[in-house]
C-alpha cells in the first residue's frame, strides 16, 4: 500500500498524492449509524473477489470485482444496535445504490425446504444481523446470520459461481462454515467514467449539472474554480479519462499553458475553448482530460488532468514536452487549491505536485447526500403545474382514460369535492436512511389504473417541485389535510341517507352562464324533459342497491390506512327518479321523457361543479359501464336546439350538464325561527317561545284538561277545548332541542315543550369566618377560608317545570277504561310530568316530590331517589346529539311543504309528531288527535296520508304567540310547604301563613299589596294576571288571577 494514503481513509482529509490501492479492513465502529460507506467482502479481505452487492432486479449477489458501474451497489451503512451489556450486538446494513435495507423474508424458502435455490431479494421480515461479538474492536471473517423464531437462525451462503442463496439453521448447531463469513471492510478507490461523474453514482439525473465541493477553495478572486464554482458535465474520453464542459454554455475546460499571477510561486490557469469538438482538434487536447479516482468510503475525490505544460524550452511551448500521467499510480498534476495571497487568504485552483485541498463528490453516507432529489410524505395531493395554474387530473369527459393538465376555474368547481383531481403517494422508499429521496408510487384517487412511480427535484430554497415525467415546467405539489375531504367516504358522488330518501321534493336545477333558475320538467303536451322552467317541479329519488354503496377508486388497504391516517375508501350509489305514478327513463331518439312503460334509468351523480354553496352533479349512466369501470353516457342538455331537450349523450362529450339536487325552500318539520310569525327575535332566532297551538278546524286550543271524566288523580294531562274553558292560560314554553346539536336538526328539529316554571337559584359558599384556628379542609391540609371543612358549599341551582311528555313508555296494570292512567282505550294519553333540570340532565321526578316545593327540594335527594330507581333521568348531552325520536320531544310535521315557505300561518299548519320507528317523516308514526274529546295520540299504524286530511282524526294545529301571564298552569293549588295560595276570580287566597307578612307584586315588579295575615285563609283583592305572591320565609310563586 502507498503509504501516503494510509492516514487518507482513518482521517477526515484526503492531502497530499495517491495511488489506487486496496484499502483495510474496518476495525472499530460506533453504536448507531457510521457516518462511512464500507463493504461486504467474502472472507478475512485479503482476497477481495466476491463483494455483497444488489443488482438491478433488487436481488443479492456477489461481484467479482468492482467498478465504476458497479460500485455504488457494493457500498453499505452500517448501523449498530447494543440492546443489553453482555449481549452480543446486531448489525443493520442499507445498500446505498440500491437504497434497500439488507432484510429477507422466509416466503424464499419452499415448504420443508432448508435453503432456497434462487437469489433471495431484499425487502421483508428479517433483518438485524449477528456478525461480530463486538464493535468496538470489529471481528472479521464472521458470518451474518438473524433468528427467525426463538432457536432458529437464517444466514447467507456465496458460492463459487458469485450466487448467493439462504440457509436455515438450530441456532444451537452454528459453528464457523455453517454460513459464509464476510468482512467489513473500506472501499478500494475507484476510477469514475463520465456518467457515473454525471449522476453522482446515480443519486441524480445526468444532465443535472455537477458541483463539487473544495475544502478549502477559490477565494476572494473572480477566477472561479470550473469544478465546485461552475455547474460542469462530463464525457468520456480515453483510458478512464473525461472531458468536462460548462452546462452553461457547452465549453470545454483545459489547462492552460499561462499563469495566474506574474511573481512569486506561478500557477497555472485554467480556461475553456469554445466547445468540446475545439479541444480535441487542438495539439492541448491532453489538458482538458481528468482522471476522477473516487474513495467512497469517506466520499473522497482526486481529480487529476493528463497534461500539462509547466515552463516552455527556449520561449516555445509548442517545443516543449508535457508533463503526463498514464494512470492513477502516477503522483502528480493534481487539481489542487494554492494560497496566492495566505495572509488576505486569497485562493485560486490550479494544478500541483501534491493535493492539498479535500473534494467531496456528494455521495455521503445513507443519510446524507449532495443530491436535489426530494420525496413527499404519505398523503393525498393536488398537483398544479406552476406556470400555467393546471390541474393534473382526469376530467369526466376524460373518464379516467387518461390523464392532462386541467384548468380549472375555482368560483365553479371545487376540486376538494373531486377524487379525480386528487392523487395518492406513498412513498416507495420507507426506510429512514432514504425517505427523504424517496421515489414515490402516485395513484388518481378516481381512477386507481392512472400511477406511476416519480422521483421529484426540488431547487435549495424553492418551494416548487420538478418532475420531467411529468411536465416540463415546475409543478404546485399541494397536500390535502382536511380530514373532512379525506374522511368522507362518499367524495365525489352525491350520497343520500336513509333521512334524506324520506324526502320526495327533490328538484334539479341547470348549472348554465344565463340564469340559476332552470329546472328539469316535463315539457308541456309531451312526456319529454327539457330545462326551461323557471319553477322548480319535484322528483322522488330511490336508491337502487337499497342504498348500500359499492367501493370505487384507488383502492384504500389495511396498509394505506395505516401510512394516510383517516384515508376513506370511496363509495357510491347509483339512483333512479320517480314522479308519484311514473319514472325518468330513456325513450326514443335518446330522449329522457316521463314513463310508466320502461324501468327507471339508473344514475350516479357525479359531482362537476359548485356555486357559492351549491353543489352541481353529472347525471351518469349507472347500468351501460364497462369491464373496467369507465362509463359509456351521461344524461346532457341538448343547447344546440331552443327546446333545451335533456338527451343521453356519449361521456367524452367535452362539455358536461350539470344539476343540483335540492330541495328549495320545502321543509318537513316546522321550525319556530320566524320573526313574523312565531315571534322570533332578530340574531336570537331560535330561543325558547311563548306560544299557543290553535287547532286548524274548530279553533280549539291545547290547554291542561278540564274534562272531569278524563281527569284520574295524581296525573296532570293535556286537553282541548274553546279557549273560554281554560281553567289556566293557553301558553306553553316551547325550547328547541336538537337544533345545532344533530346531524339532522335542519331536517327534523325537536322541542322541549313545559310549563309552571320555577327557579331555585342555589346558593353561594359561606366561608367559615372563625379566627381561632387554622382553616383545614377535608384531607386535613391548610387552605383558604372557602375551603376549611366549617365552611358551607355552594349549592348549585335548577329549573322546575312541567314537562309534557307521551305516557307510551308508562303500563297500565288497570285494564278498565275509567281507571287507565296512561292510555284511553288502545291510545297513548299526553300529559304533563314533574322535572328538575341540572347540568343538561333531565329528572323525571313524577309524584315523588310533589309535596315539596321549588325551594325546599333538595338535588341530593333527587339523586338518591334516582340512585333508588324511584324516579328517572334524561342525560341531554348525548341525546341531543340523536335524530330519533323520543317520548318527551315534540316535532311539528308540515301538511303541505310545498306552501310552508309562505308567510302566511294558515300555509304553515302541522301535525304534533311523536315517537315513531322512522326518525325523519315516518309514514305511519303517532300524532296528537281527539279520541272522543280526550287528548291521546294516535296508533302507531297511523298513516301520515290520512292524518294529514283528518282521516284518522288527528288534529291539525297552527300558532299563536303566547304570552307569560297565560300559561297553561294549573291554579287550583300551589303549595308551598304548609301555606298554600290559590288564585280565583279577582283575588288570591293565602291559607296558613296566619302571623306572617306577605307581599304581592306584578310581573313589572311593582307592589300591588303588602300585608301582614292576621287569620289563617285570607283573601287579597288583585288585579287580573300574572301576579307573585311572597309570603315570609316562604318561596315566592306565580299565580294567575282571572
């Protein structure tokens, strides 16, 4: 070995001449990942003639000798695991050309079989080799072998022939020649040709241009070194010798027979020739072909030039004779850096005896490399080409044929809704040394046969991507975060729930330039379809694979799931359109027309357009697609003629109809949200309203019962009749329930309707105030006065009221009519119910506390009792948060939706809806009605066709706005401990508070009376209304006074 570089490879510096040579064996390593590349060579490395190496199918082999072609495949990271003291180490191994870490799999081995008969490939299971016991001080000649259960092992063997194959055995029976044994040794050098220069052995394209990096290197001159300070390529020359020229400009480097400076120590310059074909026609041709020698190991360059002229003969250089090396083993005309001026540190590249600078090719260690190339994270992306805003995708009219640049106009479209336009990476490459250069697998989320494999580039400091396979300009590579638009699982296609199928007013209106009010209808005196109304008519949509949609789009496995987190597989469903009697299909001349004859057309509605917040969709030909997904039609308007006739049209017709799939202004149920009409307030549209319900026939109102022969003891139930009946008011407090918490509040809302409502407002914490001892709280550490143990807790408040709820969860365990508490017959009476509201929890308390007043109940007893299943409760948190309905909500379903957009009441008429199987408009579900005077609901046979007409006498209501001082109370006795206060005509009368002051105020606040009761029933004269009486040490209560 030459001497000079025996410090080369165990330093940081390559200084001074070289020679090719055969470099050591590694001694010592470090635990984690070497910062050097080394090899695999078979044996104790003297011989040096099979080497560990990954050949272009991915496959193990070993190689005789190495090259500059094969080099790169031969040269392996090392990383080093100590997973205890006193255990033997594992070693990881990553091939840097093949960019694979050194793992197998055991599907290489047939069944019963002990050794595999083929190359195994890299990639599996099995890695972290044993090879040396230590590695500190690095063994060679040891065999690499890795358990695959708990006594079996799995290790290589080479044969003569350079092929490599695997070999199982018990982990007790391995002795030395069980499996091959290798060494870790450096790399010998190595002499690079021009396109292993040009690719940076192959971490770049090769016309990328090459920049090298000096250390030290030209400074503070305007001379520039044409290898680190130019972007270069090189061609091949003679003998393992290149030419380099200027990617700029194509000019070809020499070295020159002039000087740099005039004085002291003279340096030769080096100059370009106009190109490359000049140089090799000139008697210079020599001085413009290097010798690059590569030591991969520490990614260490020699660069040498063939000739060189240092001082003419007698003034003439032409006679006189070049300085010329044959070979590496030659020890001069380096490219080296000189100090021109070493005090200002001014330096220029020249060529010299000696080398006395580092270059670095960039080929580095497996996780750091000198190279432009990027990768993407796992992910769904858009791609845009940056000079032109193009969307890479495959439009509808393309239909996954194949894919182009689109171009897209944002106040139209909105791609985040089209698969389409989207794209699926993963990374080809996972492993830590090489994700960050990762070639990457990209897939169209619609149409999964539309992938390929690209590497990306990426300028330092550009935010911009560059892939030649893909466009010749920069690209906008954008990825898509929204867990919504990754998430949902129906992207792309419209999809309607089993709630939005209930509906059967769908209209579809035409996407066009001219005017947003263009709906498909029947043309008139033909069953045709065309788009010129300017009203919407309505449609009912059925699924046709009874809604259960089918998997479409790239394919998202267990794997992908894992690597794209909340990744939705794509589904759809197709559709068909239904009038009450009648279907849309496709008649003669490829017109879609009104028929009873065929069998419906089957559509996807593909999503094509957006406006503000409308969604517009391609009505897609269902049955007519073919083997591999794509489709043959979809359903167009016909602009050519002034009849706007809806045809079947081809699918690559470039330009697409579209339509929205809405319901206008139909709503269901009725919601209390309007200013005119329910006395909403402006920004606080849905707060709880005062109202009356006035049925629509004979204007009877709902009120508390008033009918003796319905009334049963101890039940409070709702009644009918003329308003001039009321034993109380007519007022109710209706609170919504759902609306801003349900996936279908918009749909269907619910409300909350009570009355008697009254407050125990708790009370605040009463710090102990006792200065004769420390405050201690409960585990009996110092604390504040709030907290010490002789302090009173805060008691938190709660509402009171009357809820009014449907007995069908309540048995009757009387049969006998008379005696029935929660039916009438076969029907479900409504009534109201004792409750206490805390915290969003509902308890339904029913009789249990009726003797104790508002003020005087305690929420630990309510707890108790529920604790006791005495009374129950309704935990509003999470069924809120539910569409279906529920005994103690109330939904008001609209007899007409098609005038409940009117401003008129009378247009706005409903039935009271409760429980029912379906949770959104039920066909047969129960509603309020009058079952011989008395208030019930209706069977759950009933049908919403006939309850709507009165049919089954269910009663159909309209609104009033209500008002505090008449609400359906109940008058005839509020108790408040043993003092009781009753309204009548005129006058409230007070039992039991003999002695005691009372005071007697209207809702304003304003004094109407202020007395001391001198006798045990006393009556008070007051004015007509809502009054509240406060009786000392009493709490207060409403009473309304007729």
């Amino acid at each position: 070995m030459n001497k000079k570089f025996s410090t080369l490879l165990a330093g940081v510096a390559l200084l001074g001449a070289t020679s090719v040579f055969a470099a050591d064996n590694v001694t010592s390593l470090v635990e984690g990942t070497n910062s050097g590349l080394y090899q695999l060579v078979v044996g104790d490395g003297t011989a040096r003639d099979q080497f560990l190496s990954v050949n272009a199918d991915g496959k193990l082999v070993a190689v005789p000798s190495i090259e500059a072609d094969n080099v790169a495949s031969t040269l392996w990271c090392v990383t080093v695991t100590e997973e205890n003291k006193g255990k033997a180490p594992y070693f990881d191994f990553v091939n840097k050309g093949a960019e694979a870490l050194l793992a197998i799999t055991m599907e290489e081995f047939a069944v019963g079989a002990t050794v595999t008969t083929v190359a195994p490939e890299v990639g599996g299971e099995i890695s972290g080799w044993a090879f040396s016991s230590t590695y500190e001080t690095l063994q060679s000649n040891k065999s690499l072998y890795s358990y695959f259960t708990t006594d079996s092992v799995v290790g290589f063997v080479v044969g003569a022939d350079n092929t490599v194959t695997l070999k199982k055995e018990l982990a007790s029976k391995v002795v030395d020649g069980t499996f091959t044994s290798f060494s870790l040794v450096e790399a010998d050098s190595v002499t690079l040709n021009a396109t292993q220069i040009n690719t940076k052995l192959g971490i770049q394209k090769a016309d990328a241009g090459v920049t090298l990096k000096f250390t030290p290197d030209a400074n503070k001159t305007s001379l520039k070194n044409p290898f680190s300070q130019e972007s270069f390529l090189a061609a091949d020359a003679e003998d393992g010798f290149v030419y380099i020229t200027r990617k700029a400009d194509d000019k070809a480097l020499f070295v020159d027979t002039a000087f740099i400076n005039t004085t002291g120590s003279m340096f030769l310059a080096f100059n370009y020739m106009e190109d490359l074909d000049e140089l090799k026609d000139s008697d210079l041709e020599g001085h413009g072909q290097f010798l690059f020698t590569y030591f991969p190991t520490n990614d260490s360059l020699v660069i040498q030039v063939k000739s060189i002229i240092k001082e003419p003969t007698a003034g003439s250089w032409a006679a006189t004779a070049a300085t010329s090396i044959t070979d590496n083993d030659d020890d001069f005309n380096y490219v080296t850096v000189q100090d021109l001026v070493k005090a200002d540190q001014i330096r220029v590249v020249t060529i010299g005896e000696k080398k006395e600078t580092d270059i670095v090719l960039g080929f580095t260690s497996c996780k750091e490399s000198d190279t432009d190339r990027v990768s993407l994270e796992d992910g769904v992306y858009f791609i845009r080409n940056a000079k032109t805003n193009k969307y890479y995708a495959s439009p509808i009219h393309i239909d996954g044929a194949k894919e182009e640049w689109v171009s897209v106009d944002a106040d139209e479209q909105n791609v985040d809704h089209m698969p389409a336009y989207q794209w699926v990476v993963l990374k080809t490459k996972t492993s830590e040394y090489f994700a960050a250069t990762s070639p990457v697998e990209v897939a169209n989320r619609e149409y999964a046969s539309l992938n390929g494999t690209y590497q990306f580039t990426q300028a330092i400091g550009s935010s911009k991507y560059f892939c030649a396979d893909l466009a010749a300009d920069s690209l906008v590579i954008t990825k898509i975060t929204d867990a919504n638009i990754l998430g949902d699982e129906h992207l792309g296609y419209k999809y309607l729930t089993e709630d939005e199928l209930m509906i059967t007013n769908y209209a579809f209106n035409y996407f066009n330039p001219y005017t947003m009010e263009k709906y498909i209808a029947q043309v008139a005196g033909s069953n045709k379809l065309n788009v010129l109304q300017d009203t919407p008519t309505y449609f009912e949509i059925k699924p046709v694979n009874g809604n259960v949609a089918a998997d479409y789009g790239y394919k998202v496995t267990a794997d992908v799931k894992k690597r794209i987190k909340g990744l939705a597989q794509l589904k759809r469903e197709s559709y068909t359109i239904h009038t009450k009697k009648a279907v849309i299909a496709l008649g003669e001349e490829n017109n879609f027309v009104i028929t009873d004859k065929v069998a419906a057309s089957e559509f996807f509605f593909k999503e094509n357009n957006q406006l503000d917040a409308t969604c517009y969709y391609a009505f897609v030909d269902a049955e007519d697609v073919n083997a591999d997904g794509s489709f043959n039609f979809k359903a167009g308007v016909a602009d050519q003629s002034l009849t706007a006739l809806l045809q079947q049209q081809v699918i690559n017709e470039v330009r697409t109809s579209a339509f929205s799939i809405g319901l206008t202004d139909q709503p269901l149920y009725r919601r209390f949200n309007n200013v005119k009409l329910d006395g909403a307030v402006e920004g606080n549209e849905d707060a709880t309203k005062l109202l009356k319900f006035k049925e629509a026939y004979v204007n009877d109102y709902l009120m508390d019962e008033t009918n003796v022969n319905f009334k049963r003891e101890g039940m409070s139930y709702l009644g009918i009749g003329a308003a001039n009946i009321a034993e109380a008011g007519l007022s109710f407090n209706v609170r919504p329930y759902n609306i801003g918490k349900s996936a279908q509040y918009n749909i269907k809302p619910q409300y909350l309707i009570y009355v008697s409502e009254t407050v125990n407002e708790g009370s605040e914490n009463i710090p102990c105030d006792a200065t004769n001892h420390k405050h201690m709280n409960a585990d009996g550490e110092e604390c504040g006065p709030e907290d010490c143990i002789h302090a009173t807790p805060a008691v938190e408040g709660f509402n009171r009221y009357k809820l009014l709820v449907s007995f069908a969860d309540s048995t009757d365990t009387q049969v006998v009519t008379e005696k029935q508490l929660y039916k009438f017959g076969k029907y479900v009476r409504v009534g109201f119910v004792d409750a206490v509201e805390q915290d969003s929890v509902i308890y339904i308390l029913g009789n249990t506390f009726a003797t104790v007043a508002t003020k005087d109940l305690s929420m630990d007893d309510v707890k108790k009792a529920l604790e006791a299943k005495k009374i129950s409760s309704i935990n509003m948190k999470a069924t809120v948060k539910e569409d279906k309905h529920h005994n103690y909500t109330w939904s008001f379903r609209y007899i007409d939706p098609t005038k409940a957009a009117n401003e008129v009441e009378e247009d706005r008429a409903f039935l009271i809806e409760s429980n029912a199987v379906a949770p959104i408009a039920p066909k047969n579900a129960a509603w309020i009605k009058n079952q011989n005077n008395c208030l019930v609901l209706s069977a759950m046979d009933a049908s919403f066709d006939d309850a709507k007409t009165g049919g089954d006498a269910a009663l159909i209501f309209n609104i009033e706005k209500g008002a505090a001082d008449d609400m359906a109370t109940d008058n005839e006795s509020i108790s408040a401990s043993e003092v009781s206060v009753v309204a009548t005509n005129g006058a409230v009368i007070i039992k039991g508070a003999e002695g005691k002051t009372v005071a007697i105020s209207n809702v304003l606040g304003q004094t109407i009376a202020n007395t001391v009761i001198t006798s045990s029933e006393a009556t008070i004269s007051v004015p007509a209304g809502v009054v509240v009486v406060a009786v000392e040490g009493e709490a207060a209560v409403k009473a309304i006074v007729k």
